[in-house]
C-alpha cells in the first residue's frame, strides 16, 4: 500500500485548497454584491420611469381636456391620418 506523503490533503484540509475557497467565497460575496446594486439600480430607474409615464398620462389628459377631444375615443378614429390602401 502506498502512504498518502501529505494526509491532510485526503481530507480537504490543504492549504492550497483552502486558499482557493476562500478566494471563490470571496469572489461570489463580491459578484452577489453588484448583483444586488445593479438590481437596485434598476428597481430605482423603473419606478422613475413609472413616475415620469404618469407624469405624461396626466399631461396628454390635461391637454386632451384643454382641446375638447374626447379621451374614450379610440386612436386614430376620424382622425387626419387617413392613408390609402
């Protein structure tokens, strides 16, 4: 039988892999990191975007409301847009 030289690399003890977990563990809390900022980021931007298109709603129907055109109407019905086909 041949003897392992180094026994505590059998059990996962060496220091070499230590090492690289400890890097991986590292390298994923860092990735999970900006992960969860640009999440953030983007749950930000959305929510403006969300606020800014309302803000756009309330105008067009305030503009609609100045110019006398009914907003049930639907788009494009009797409207100057008339293409031939």
């Amino acid at each position: 039988m041949a003897t392992n030289p180094n026994p505590a690399a059998s059990n996962g003890t060496d220091p070499n892999v230590q090492d690289v977990s400890a890097f991986v563990q590292n390298l994923l809390k860092e990735m999970q990191s900006r992960f969860q900022t640009m999440s953030d980021s983007i749950i930000t931007r959305i929510d403006d975007m969300g606020s800014r298109i309302n803000d756009l709603e309330k105008s067009i129907s305030d503009l609609m409301a100045q110019s006398g055109v009914d907003e049930t109407s639907p788009a494009g019905a009797g409207g100057g847009d008339a293409r031939p086909q």
